[in-house]
C-alpha cells in the first residue's frame, strides 16, 4: 500500500507540472479552479489544474521543482510499478491500458471525468490493500466513464486532442445511437473493447453533450451520488496512468441501487454481479473503514423512499451484507 499511495503521489505531482503556463486561479460561483494561463498568438489560453484545495496549492507553490524533476519521477514511478507487479497488485490488461493512457495524455481525467464500473472496481485493490477475487466479478471488457454535465461546461477547457481523434488512432469506430442525438459509444475493431460515457440524470434520462470531453454522454439517474467526490487511483501500465474513480464505499452502495433496477434477461447477470462487488467491497470496508462506509450507506438511503427500496430489495437477497451494514 506504501508503493501504491507512492505512485498515485507522483502521478498527481507530475499531473500538474505538465500543465504548460502560469498558475491562475478563477472564482465560479461558490468554488474556486486553477488554471495554467499561457499565451499563444494574440489570445490567452488557459488549461484546467483542478479545483483549488491545500494539496493542489501545495503543488502549485512547488511547480518549478516539480519540472525540474520530471525525469527522476518517471523512473522511480516505473521502478514502484515493477515492485506492485512483483508484489501481486493485477496490472492492467494492455487493451485497457492503452486505451486510459491515451485519455489521461489527452487530458480526460484531468478535466473531470471518472471511470467507473468494473475497471474502476479493479483499482480498489491498491486503494484498500486488498487481493480481487478470482472469477467474473472482475472481468470486463468495457470502459466506462462518467461526468457532471455542469462541471464539463463550468471548466471551459477541452481535451487536446479531442477524443474523436484518439479513438480514430486506437481503431475505434463510433456506435450510432437510436436517438442519433449524439456518439457516446465507441468499439474498437478486432478486440471489441467498448467505451462508453455516461453522465448523471436528474428526471428523464436523454443523451446530454459534455463538452469537456467533446462526446455525448448517456444519462443515468442515481449516477451523481456514485461520481460525487471522486478520488485519483494509479492503472498498473506502464509506469502508472492517473485515473478518478469514484470512492468505494459509494460504488458499493451504487451497486446496491442499480442491481435492483436491471431488467430481466442480461440484465439478471449484470444484477448478480453488481450484487457480488457489492458484498465484495462492503466485506472489505466494514474492517478498514466502517465509518466511511456507513456514512455512504445512511446518506444514500436519507435521499429518499425510492433509494431506500432499491437498496432493500438488494439487500433482501443478500443477508451476510445486510447484516455486515445494520452492524457498522
């Protein structure tokens, strides 16, 4: 966990050197974002650091060093991810990794978006020092990311390239929506990989355009609680690649709620498994962290009576979980 917390440390430091510019910092609304401001031309540019804090402060006061070591960072970061690898940590598979290192590169994550479902499931397992189960619980081949629709317009700042562009170059090709309202989902020639990217709903669950990203996004209901303060995680590839995926002890309680709301047929599957990561994850959290998980679980549950049901209908078919909960 030591090597672990050290690589997600020095990605995050290199993460804001790499941002060309001077830091600036810009007021919206109650919160408050840096930016790195460079001119090019006649206009002034500003690329998005993150929101203002103590650790991005303390980095921002530190640039300067942090540039000037950027090659010693990078082989003391391959040389953790060697030793996580030679301690057991499960790396990312190529396909996947490939795929997030060219979004993290292109800026992605650094503007908001968050990966989730069972490749942000995998991750957990250097975030709470814990081994992955054998079997289909952890097995995907989909990318899912997720963003606020407000946040990508609040950032002013867009990806470089544009993801179309990064797709094109990874071979994959867009998925038409019945809608044809917008491309939120791509595939990749011969391996099939699928990426998607969601957003959360609010009522009706339509496509909505994130611009940050510059793709559509499919909107869920339910998803804010789940992307709500994210945390950053390492991907074992390469010499790691940054990620945000949301914090465990709301993807296991999201779990809960969705598995209630999958149809029938494939869905039946999908519920099963998001059952198991569930009772995965809160297994898990109730040794090392069982305040986190029960105030996870009581403000999920205070939302509202429909919250409240689909938990308990999860809960209902799993009674080890329910007692684990009702006892943290």
């Amino acid at each position: 966990m030591s090597a672990y917390t050290d690589l997600v440390r020095l990605l995050k430091d290199d993460a804001v050197s790499g941002v060309k510019g001077k830091p600036l910092l810009k007021q919206r609304g109650n919160r408050a974002y840096w930016y790195a401001a460079r001119r090019v031309g006649s206009e002034m540019c500003f690329s998005y650091i993150g929101e203002d804090g103590n650790e991005t402060r303390a980095r921002i006061d530190r640039i300067e060093a942090l540039r000037a070591t950027a090659k010693e960072r990078q082989a003391e970061r391959s040389r953790l991810v060697r030793l996580l690898r030679a301690e057991g940590l499960t790396p990312t598979d190529r396909a996947t990794g490939s795929i997030l290192s060219a979004m993290a590169n292109a800026g992605t994550f650094r503007l908001g978006s968050t990966l989730v479902g069972t490749n942000a499931f995998r991750l957990y397992e250097g975030e709470l020092g814990i081994r992955l189960p054998l079997g289909g619980m952890a097995n995907t081949g989909d990318i899912d990311i997720a963003q606020f629709e407000k946040l990508s317009i609040a950032l002013e700042d867009k990806v470089d390239p544009s993801l179309a562009e990064t797709f094109s170059t990874l071979k994959f090709d867009p998925l038409p929506g019945l809608d044809q309202r917008g491309t939120w989902r791509w595939v990749q020639g011969g391996s099939g990989q699928l990426v998607e990217f969601l957003t959360p709903a609010f009522g009706e669950e339509t496509i909505r355009d994130l611009p940050a990203p510059g793709v559509s996004a499919q909107a869920f209901n339910y998803l804010n609680y789940l992307i709500a303060e994210p945390i950053h995680a390492a991907a074992i590839y390469r010499s790691g690649v940054l990620v945000q995926i949301p914090r465990p002890e709301r993807f296991a309680i999201h779990k809960l709620i969705i598995a209630d709301r999958r149809r029938d047929g494939e869905g039946s599957l999908k519920a099963s498994k998001d059952r198991e990561q569930a009772a995965f994850l809160i297994k898990a959290m109730a040794k090392e962290r069982p305040d986190d998980l029960r105030r996870a679980y009581v403000a999920a549950r205070d939302v509202g009576l429909r919250w409240r049901e689909h938990i308990s209908n999860s809960l209902k078919r799993m009674h080890d979980t329910m007692d684990i909960l009702d006892s943290t």
